[in-house]
C-alpha cells in the first residue's frame, strides 16, 4: 500500500460552491469548504450597471464559480494538511439547466466588455423562468408534430431546460444569440475551464437537452419548425458529440493547478449534476432501488436495464446516471417548502412560545407533536399541490388541497397530513414506476430532510410499504462528484477503475432503517386510496377547478 | 298621553339570563342585566354530588332560572328608576330545546329530595347530545314506515329535540320517566313559573317535538313502534293543546310579583325560542325578508304565506314565527366558530404581535388584511363544513375543506375564503328556498358578527346578491321578548294588539345598508358554481372520502 490517496468533489449548488477532500480508500470526508458566489443569484440588477433585470430572470456570474475552485481547494487541503500531490482526481457537479454563451476559446460573452452590460450574455440559471412563452410554444409545436421524444420527458419540455433557454435569447436579443460560438451548460464549462476540454455530458445533454445515446437532438426540422433561425442550433452552437458520465474529461491545465495548489493533470470527471451524482454516493449503482433526494422538494431517481415510457417523469436518459443504465428521475416540487409554508404562515404563536422555550425549532415542535397520533387519527387528507405537479400529472397549474378538517383540527394534525400528502405523491410516482416496468423494491434517501425529521421518514417507509436507508455523508452531491474524481484517475493512479468498483470502498448508509409497520401500512393503504380518488378527480381534468380559480385570479389580478 | 309604559323581555341563554327593560313607544332599551347562571352548564359533576355526568351530557338548574327573575328584573327597574307598576307585559325567550320533567304541580323532578341525584331529573339543554342513539333509531323507524313529517324536518329529526331526549331517559332512568307527570320545554316551564299557567307554545312544538298546526304530533302508533311504552307519550307525558305565539299566556302571579317587584296580574306572553324571537326585533313580519342570526353559528328565518317542503330545512312550522304565517328555519352549524377555530390554531405569531401592539384583536387584524383583496385574488375555495352541514346536507359526518392553496397562500387569504365559504352556504341555503317557493329578497341581519365584521357582511351582499341591512338592537332576542310583552298586556293596556302592530314601533333598522357590488357578484358567481359542484360532489355521495376518513379515525381511535 502507498501513501493515502484523496478525490475532491466540487459541488456547485445554487447560492455557493462547496469543495470535500475525501479519502479515495473509504469514502472519508476529511475536510470541507463552502464559498458563497460573489454576485450570488442575480435576479435584481446587472452587477456593476443599474440595469434591472425582469421579474423572472435568475443569473449568475460566472467568474465566482472559478473563485470557489481558487479559493477551496487550498482551504481543504490545508484544513486537513494534505499535500495537493496526493489529489489524485476532481469531480465536479452542477445545477442544471444552467446554462452560458460563450466565444470560441470558451470565455463567457458576459465576460466580455462588449457584452458585459446584456443580461442575455450571463449565466441563465435553473431557476431562470423567463422562457416560459418559448417552452409553451415548443411544446405546442412538438405535439402537433407528434415528437416522440416527448413521451421521454412526462409530454412536456420545461422552461428551465436548455432550448426553451436558447430560444428566449434569439427572440429577446438575437445579437447575443449571433454572437455565442457555443452555449454550454455550466456543468461542461467548468470542466472545460479545468481541463481546456470540451465534454458535454450525458447527463445535462439528456434530461436537459433532450438528447438520446441514439437518436440524438431532435431533428433540425423540429428547430426549423421552432424558428427558421434555430434549424441549425445543435450543429451551430452545441456538439452532437456527447460522453458518459464516469469518464475522464482530462487533467487539469498548468495555470488551473497553479490556482487550485494542485498537480497539473490531476485527472478531471466529465460533469455531472448535483441531483443524479448523489445516486452512486448513496450506494446506487443498480436497478431497483430508488434514491430520493428530500429537501424543499424531492427528486426521485431509480435505474432500470431498459427504456420504458413512463408517463408523467421529468426524462429517462440512458448513461444519464450511471453508464450502461438508464437513469429515471421523477420529482415533487414541494416537500420542505411545504412545511416551511406552514410554519411561516400559520403556525400559532402559543407553539412559537413552546419552541423557543424549549430551545428547539417549529418543524421540530410539530413534529414531535404530530408523531403522538396514529395514523388516519387527524381524519384530514391533503393534497400536495402548494407548487403544482412536477410528476405524474406534470401541470404547474394544480394547487394544494386539504380536507377532512373539523374544529378539534390543531397545527399538528395539519402538519402531519402536509407530510403524508408527500408521501401519498412519492407513492404515486414508485406506483407508476412499477406500473410501467421500472422495480422500485427499496429507498435509499438523502439530502436534508431526512437528517431532521424522524417522523418524516418513518411515515414515507409506512405509506410506501418499502425499507428506507439513509445515506451516510451530509453532502451526497460533493462525495458522489469526488467518487467520479477517483474513477476518473482509474485505479493505476490510486483510484478505481469504474464507478461500480468505487462504490463499496466509498459509499456507506447509515445503520438506522426505517421499516414499513404493517398496522400502519394498512391504515395508509386506505387513505392513499382517497389520495388517488382525488389525484385523478382534481388532476386528469375531472374536475379542473383548481386551474379554472388559477386563471380568475389571473384575470382579477390583470384588472389592477 | 299617559305615563311611558314599559316591557321587559327576558332572554334565557346557555350560560346566563338577560332582562332588557324596553320603552313601548319608541322600543328603546332603557336598561338590562344579566345574570350568569349559578350552575351554568352542568357537564361535569351533579351539583352538590359527586355523580360524574357522561361526556355529552349538559344539563341545568332550573332554580337558576328563577334566580335570574328574582335578580334581574329588579335590577333594571332600579338602573332605568321606573315603577313597577308601568310595565305593563313580560315577554321571555329560552334555548331550545331544554327539556325537564316536572311533578303534576310543575315542580322539576330534580328539585325533589328523592330525584336529587338522577341526572336524568334536571333539564337537559339543548346541546345535551347523549339521546344521539335514540335520534338515529327514530330516524331509521320513521324512514322505514315513510312518515311523511320527516319532510318538514328535513329528512332527519335531530338529536338535540324532544322526542330523542324524552326516548333516552326511558331508556337510562325508566324511574325518571314513570315518576314525571309531564315534560315541558324550559320555555313553557317559565311561563307556567311566571304566570301558574301552563300553555306550551307553537314555536318549540313545531321545530322541536314534531307538532304540525293542522296534524298535530305523529300518530301514537308511530311511538308504540319506537318502544311500546312511549304509545301514549303525548298523552301522559305532554298536551295536545298548543298556543300560537303573540298570545297572552297569563298575569304574574302574586308571588312572582313580589319576587319580581312588578305588579300582580302582569300580563305575560306564550314561551318563545331566542333565534325566533328575533325575526319581529328584526322588523320582519313578512314573507320575502330573510332574518340572519349570525354567530358561532348562523340561524336563518324566513316567513311564507304557504307550506312548501324545502329539502335539507330545519324545520317548516304554521305560527312557528309570526303568528298567521309558516316559519321557515336553516341554519349553518359553523360560522364565527370557522374564524376562531382559525385564530385559535393557525393565527402566526408575526399577526399576533401585530394586533397587540396596535391594541385590535386578531380577527380585526386579519379582517382588515382580507379586505385589501378583492374576490377572486387569493384563488382559494372552501366548504363550510369545520362542523358539519345543518342545512342543505343535514350530514354531520361531513368535514371541511379547503382549495387552491399555493406556496404563496397567507393566512388573511385562508381568513377570508373562510368568511367567503359561510357565504356561498347562505347562498346554498337562499337557492333552495326559492327554487322550493319560498322567496328570500332581502335580508335583515342580527346577532355579534354584523357589528364585528363589515367585511363579512359585504361579501354576504356580493355572494348572495341581496341586499343585507342589520337590527338596530345589540339584543335582538330580548327586544323580541318585550315586545311579545307588549302584545300580551295589548293596546287597552299601553301596548300593541299584535305583533304585526307593535314592530313599526318597537323594531328598528340602521341606515347602512350593504349593497352587492355588481363587479364582485360577477366573481363570486362564478365561483359559487364551483362550489355547488363540490358541495355536490362531496355532500350527495359521488364521493364519500369525508365521511371514510371519519369513520377510518373513529376506528382508529377506538384502538386505543
């Protein structure tokens, strides 16, 4: 055995970037450093201009992303007294879609004096819904022209991916449209700043992108269809050349390991997305068993050996999340926020006393007082629409729902029917999984959520009737990205040489498992049967009130 | 001119009993008191035992009642400096139905040394729900053997009136039963206290104990086949002889006008019921003007020249009101009660502090912040059913709703489509009655909450579509009472010869008057729709999910 060898996973979320050395032998974080963005989210005005940006635009500014490379991957390496030579690879993962112009040599337009002041030259983050009338019409057009790729992706292309993205540009400012050599997506930039590489992966390209390991883009007919200018768009200003995730992208160049205190060429990963990276991190590298990420939302993944079409997911990818699988991603569009909403708005000031006197928080409160009942005890029954439907119903439009309340209904029995509706969804969508071929015989869980609410957990494994484990690190996407790092410097150099291999040294659960309880299971079985009752009645057009009372409040609210 | 005359009208309430000393003229308030009830509302021990009472047991002392003549009476002829000796009429009004049995004397069981300690020898009050066993019996009997009086009553008789709580206490106490010559409603009990006469009145007869003007009770075989021993229940147990309301019952007798410091032989009105006595002290003597009691819970008057069966009413009864008319009665069983159960549960503590230091309570806060909106803007839609439908449903098993909620949803919205929901029920309710032929033009409100909450009373104009003005009085039910009492002593005496006579003089309107803004009832019309569609959906059986997760929670906590 030689010297202790480390992988650094960069984890490049939504307000910072975060850099974990972890030991490539067992998975052990050993330090971590986080580095908020300078300019953060850039939603209000134009850095350095007083130009104000629309009501939906989400920017970034992607100079801070090399910031968080220069600033901490030294900070790690001196936190844990490491010698950069002993890095033996990098991983990186994103958000997506995020996605920025560049010119030819790779330099952000919005880098670029002549375009610095054109807020379509930055960076357009996930959260960028400015091309809400782009995606609407792309998806308009794709369904009267029968575009079978759509199946792919639950019928509909959101807002926040790539070519509703581009199109916004050409409409908005078609110079900067002109002037992009490429657009990339931040998760492929990066990789090219660290390496001089251009590797657009199979991940962003496939759940973002609508790229497929066999067809390909659509077909420039399809853009031609969009706008006779976007014909050309793949060939012009993406790449029809795509790699699996797992692979090397290349080593880091001399200046880039000059910033980053680390040996040039030190292997590099192809890019990756904060969501889909934490799979292998959670030990999934395998068909039937689905990782959830649990936060303000949940977003559910499970690999299958086949392409199936089930209906209602945000996309199936082949390579999109381990290669030689094909990645499934589902997801609810508000879990935490769900609570959070609760919490903010109603929660009563006699709890808000009891918690601060008692030193904990609300969530932990209600929490501990909804965990007192049994289940199907409250009588109430919610749906958990607050944000709409991101799968299986797929429609922004559907809202939140509760019934079942008396007047001996309290804080807590709302609190823990909003926590059941999110179960009732997630059971929804492994239903429809299984329906359509896809097994779903365990959970593994991560992200948040389940570090803090016990209850939580317990009533997903009892509405699910299935095992939940939970992921061991705090920090899936950064540890997942590390592992990537190590498979990318393959097992000559200290790593390994896949990510299966990688798995069993560098990903553990937790000891704790939360078991369905069959008397609860029984009594959930029941009322899920409600939720699906009302699921369809309210969401499959039934009864479309909900949207109808959407567009009055639209129409009332223009009346201003 | 002589001397200003004077009439007291006595309001029994649940906790305590009120006198209002009323000018007969000009129907000024010109002094009351009140006086709480020494054992207010026994639910827990038998006074001066310690014989724990079942849960849904609520019971009363009559000698309280007493003790509320003896007290306040004097009281406001003191406050007011008025003889006794010019009030020339007593009118009273009780809850109802409250029920006791007395010796052949009058004297109520439970004031007996030997009955003492039988709870089932007090009077059981109107919320006294332990006979709810009895109800769903006569109920099933009464269906199968297509007693055509079920119509009038809605389709179902009621826990709370005579005939369940007489059942219960053969049932429980056949002693008690045996030992009663007679049961009277607390209402014709004070009556017969007052004047040694008794003379039970039309208006408890017809909404409580099944008596029809023209029919009279349902046959004796219709009581042989709830339980032989009740064959003859109206004849041993009540009387078949009923006072239209307006009518004198008697003079004070000797010795309550010594305990009273009135006059011997004051004349003294036929027993009335608090929500009814209100529609005169409400100006409303005719068909076509809707009397609103609006509370914790909403009472709705109407008169009609003719008999009309209206699905899902309290009640249908000829004098039941105003003499010469049939009185029709709904109710909705939770309205005040929606906004504080609100408050109470879900009110933050950001709107608390608010209040507080702006020195208003919550439900002014909340009510101010709703008021900023207009119809149609939070996007949400309640059913009104926290406790239940009294009317059009009768279903108790039914439960509340609430939808349309999204992450942006705040607690002023969630307050006023609470207010909105009570609304379109009022709305419900005034459709059914007129598509039965019962018309409803305008309504007359009365009762805490149209002082409390201008905002309500607006969207009540909006929803309904009618105009809406509010009783003058603060204490509709004990000007209603004096005012009987004026029509008892009769114009020869200073006062009026009928009702009709005395409400031009005694009742009065304020001037504000809430009129639909014809730009909101375009908003709420629509979403009225919506909500008849629900009502519908979740009230008449195509989806019974209320009434399962009810009975999924009973046999939950059965479990324990």
């Amino acid at each position: 055995m030689g010297k202790q060898k480390y992988a650094i996973g960069l984890d490049f979320g939504t307000e910072s970037g975060r850099a974990v050395l972890v030991d490539v032998a067992n998975g052990q974080e050993v330090a971590s450093a986080v580095h908020p963005y300078g300019d953060g989210v850039i939603d209000d005005v134009l850095p350095g201009t007083n130009i104000e940006l629309p009501h939906d635009f989400a920017l970034q500014n992607p100079a801070d992303y090399i910031e968080v490379l220069r600033i901490t991957i030294p900070a790690v390496l001196r936190q844990a007294g490491v010698n950069g030579q002993d890095v033996i690879g990098l991983g990186t993962d994103f958000t997506a879609c995020t996605m920025l112009p560049t010119d030819k040599a790779g330099m952000p337009l919005c880098r670029k004096a002549e375009w610095r002041d054109n807020p379509y030259a930055w960076v357009k983050i996930w959260k960028h819904h400015a091309a809400q009338p782009e995606a609407n019409r792309l998806n308009e057009i794709a369904h009267e022209r029968g575009e079978r790729w759509l199946q792919r992706y639950g019928g509909k292309i959101s807002s926040e991916w790539l070519f509703p993205k581009i199109w916004e540009t050409l409409n908005k400012a078609p110079e900067v449209y002109e002037a992009a050599d490429r657009y990339l997506e931040a998760a492929d930039w990066i990789v090219l700043q660290m390496t001089g590489q251009e590797r657009r992966n199979s991940c962003t390209a496939g759940y973002k992108a609508i790229w497929h390991k066999r067809d390909g883009y659509p077909g420039n007919d399809f853009f031609g269809a969009l706008d006779p200018r976007l014909r050309n768009v793949v060939d012009t200003k993406l790449a029809r050349q795509i790699y699996p995730l797992g692979q090397q992208a290349g080593g880091l160049t001399p200046a880039m390991a000059e910033l980053t205190a680390l040996r040039p060429g030190t292997a590099v990963s192809i890019g990756n997305v904060d969501a889909h990276v934490s799979v292998p991190a959670a030990t999934v590298v395998e068909p039937g068993r689905m990782v959830i990420i649990m936060g303000t939302s949940n977003c559910h993944m499970v690999l299958g050996a086949k392409e199936h079409l089930v209906p209602g997911m945000c996309g199936v990818v082949e390579d999109g999340i381990i290669p030689g699988f094909f990645g499934y991603e589902a997801g609810q569009s508000c879990v935490g926020d769900h609570f959070a909403w609760f919490v903010k708005n109603c929660a009563h000031a006699a709890d808000q006393e009891e918690a601060r006197s008692r030193g904990i928080d609300l969530h932990q409160l209600l929490e501990e007082k909804a965990a007192l009942q049994r289940p199907g005890e409250h009588g109430l029954l919610a749906l958990d629409w607050w944000n709409g439907n991101r799968s299986v119903l797929v429609d922004v439009d559907l809202t939140g729902m509760l019934l079942g309340a008396t007047l001996s209904t309290r804080a807590e029995d709302i609190y823990r029917a909003l926590i059941e509706a999110t179960a009732y969804g997630t059971r929804m969508i492994i239903d429809t999984f299984e329906k359509s071929g896809v097994a779903v015989d365990e959970i593994v869980a991560c992200g948040g959520l389940p570090e803090r609410n016990k209850l939580l957990m317990q009533i997903y494994a009892d509405v699910t009737g299935r095992e939940i484990r939970v992921s061991a690190s705090q920090q899936t996407p950064a540890l997942g990205s590390a592992m990537f790092g190590a498979v990318a410097a393959g097992r000559a150099a200290g790593g390994y040489d896949s990510i299966f291999e990688a798995v069993p040294h560098m990903a553990q659960l937790k000891d704790e498992v939360y078991r369905p309880i069959a008397e609860h299971t029984d009594v959930y079985d029941q009322i899920y049967a409600e939720y699906e009752h009302l699921h369809d009645y309210f969401g499959r057009g039934e009864n479309d009130v909900m949207k109808r009372l959407k567009a009055l409040r639209g129409r009332v609210q223009i009346g201003d």
